[in-house]
C-alpha cells in the first residue's frame, strides 16, 4: 500500500529542503500548491512563532526564568506590606477612637487621645480631652454643691472624687456640649476617696484614656480641665510638683465646719500635719497624691489631671484656698499653687470594686 506523507503546514521547514516541502523564505512558491495533484486550499495566514527563530543560547531562557522570580517576591512582599500596613492603621484608628472603651481587671480604659500633629501642646490636650470632662451638680439637705467627673465608658459611666456627691439625694451632670443627663450612684470608695457614677440613657459619648501615673515624673508637663465654681470645661496648666505627698480628707460632707462643702467648694484636707480649707472631722482618709502648681479651685474635685499625650494620669480631689481659712494672717499672699490629685492607677485597680458596688 502505498502512504502518502501529509503536506507540512506552510512556516514548517526542515535542514533537508525537498521539493515538496513549501519554504518560506521563497518567493516562487505558490501557497496551497505543493506539486501533487488537485492541490490544498490555502492554509492559515503565516505568523511566524519569534521563539522558533530565537538566536540567544538556551541559557537564555534560563536566566529569563530567574529573572520573573524576583518580581514575584516583590509582588508578595509587597501584598503582605499591605496587609500589616491596613492591620496596623486600624490598631492606631481603635487606640485613638474617642468610642473605643475596654476595661476589666486590669483596669484598663481607652478613649480619645491627643493628635500626632498636636502632641505636647496644652491646646491639643484641650481640644482632646476637654469633651470627655463633666461637670456635676449634686443636691442634699445641706444644699448644691459643684464638682467635675471624667467620662469613661460610651455609655455614662464617670469617674469623680467621692466627697463631691456623698450624701447627695439628686445628681445632675452636664456634658461639654450643654445637655445635661441625670445620674445614678454605682459605686463608692471612701477610703481612697473615689466614686462612679452612671448617667441615665446616655450613649455615644467621648470617653478619656486612663494612663500610668508610675511613668509620671517631677517636672512633667501637665493639664488640669474641671469645672472651677462652675465654669464648665476651665483649663489650666503645670507640671508635676511632687510625687506621693500624704493628703488627709474627709470620708463624708461631715466636716465640723458644714455650709456644703463637698464637690471642692472650700473642701477642707490635711497636709504635713495642717489642715487647710476648714475641719476635715472625725472621719478621715488618707491617700498618696501627686502634688502639682497647675491652677485649681472650687470646683475642680473630681476633674482631670492629664499629660500631655491626653492620658489621665489622676483625678484632682485637694487644692489649698488661703483665703479660707488664712485670712488675717499674712499667708495668703502670692501664688498658692498647692493642688493634689489620686494617681490613675489607684483609680484602675479600683474600678472592679466601684462598678460592684462595694463600699458604698
């Protein structure tokens, strides 16, 4: 039998060039005709392959491979920088989110921080800071008295100076912004001078960050945002005085002097073995403070003393008021600048206790 070979497609060649094999590269042959009888139809146009013509060696080829492989490490690397670099952006959004509260054992509270750009300047921490400071109203049988309280949680719960709403019958609270909210005894510590209280349907609200007070130093520079004889959201500044002074306060509004002075207007303290302010009474608790020069007055119980990154480094509870109780002596003359606040930390480690309810 005789078999006939199968025409090669036109662009195919061989070294042993025959007659019947079309080329390419001549000009005389007629496409779709090989010689053999009754001919082909044309074939597909001609589109030379270039890596049938390649000159270069195949080491070529090989360092061509190699080549790719850097571009794919770069492309991965690249994709996973993206990914920590989303991961990370969104850590810095959740530390910084004036809505971002955890808290637990350890006692720690996040909230709203000072900017990048406005870090280390009192402004910054003002602007920070100043929507997460309250100011509180408590009414009793005595009278009304002032004092301020620091927002931890989204949804009302607010850290102040426990003589500011002892004995209170009716807690107002009035926000930055003006809105005022009704609130609630959760907890008190009389021993360490603190308390929380919870605003009634609140949400939505500004919260401060709580830092360490065991990195606070001599010297540092420091804020103090309160409501000073009700002047919401008063800001005055500092630095840091002293570290673990021995301040003496009343547990109640018992003190042997009356006329409503809980909430800082004229609370009176011990210090160094003198009492200032008037007579703290019978009852008496004693704590370690930081002592600082930034302005206080009545009024100021209960607010904020903050660092210059915007972390509440303690709660102001004591300031020395010449006026009040060394008039006629000669000691009320130049700047004062006696104030004490109980470190943040001694707040943290409380914070269980005081959402329990225990000691109150």
């Amino acid at each position: 039998m005789h078999m006939t070979e199968s025409p090669r497609p036109s662009g195919a060649y061989t070294t042993d060039q025959d007659a019947t094999t079309p080329n390419p590269y001549d000009t005389s042959y007629t496409p779709g005709y090989d010689g053999a009888a009754g001919g082909y139809p044309p074939p597909p146009p001609y589109a030379p392959d270039p890596s049938a013509y390649a000159t270069e060696p195949p080491a070529h080829g090989r360092r061509e491979r190699r080549a790719k492989r850097p571009v794919a490490l770069l492309a991965a690397v690249a994709l996973a920088a993206a990914v920590i670099g989303g991961g990370t952006a969104t850590l810095v959004g959740q530390l910084t989110d004036g809505g971002a509260t955890a808290t637990g054992s350890s006692g720690v509270v996040q909230g709203t921080t000072v900017s990048q750009s406005s870090k280390g300047t009192v402004s910054g921490v003002a602007e920070a800071v100043s929507p997460a400071i309250v100011e509180i109203g408590a009414a009793s049988s005595a009278g009304k008295s002032t004092g301020s309280g620091v927002v931890i949680t989204e949804d009302g719960e607010i850290v102040t100076n426990n003589h500011v709403i002892s004995g209170a019958q009716q807690i107002e609270v009035t926000l930055s912004t003006g809105k005022t909210y009704t609130a609630d005894v959760v907890g008190t510590d009389p021993d360490k001078d603190l308390a929380l209280i919870k605003l009634r349907g609140a949400s939505g609200l500004k919260t401060a960050a709580l830092g360490d007070s065991s990195q606070v130093k001599v010297g540092d520079q420091v804020v103090a945002i309160g409501s000073p004889e009700g002047l919401t959201g008063t800001v005055t500044s500092g630095i840091i005085s002293a570290l673990d002074r021995d301040v003496t306060v009343a547990k109640d509004d018992s003190g042997s002097s009356g006329q409503g002075q809980r909430g800082g207007q004229e609370w009176p303290f011990e210090f160094g073995g003198q009492q200032f302010n008037g007579d703290t009474g019978e009852k008496t608790t004693t704590y370690k403070a930081l002592q600082t020069d930034a302005s206080l007055n009545p009024g100021n119980s209960g607010g904020a003393l903050i660092n210059m990154d915007g972390e509440i480094i303690g709660i102001n509870s004591a300031m020395y008021a010449p006026s009040s109780s060394a008039a006629g002596s000669g000691s009320s003359t130049g700047s004062v600048g006696l104030g004490f606040a109980i470190p943040v930390n001694t707040l943290k480690a409380d914070l269980d206790t005081l959402r329990a309810g225990d000691g109150s």
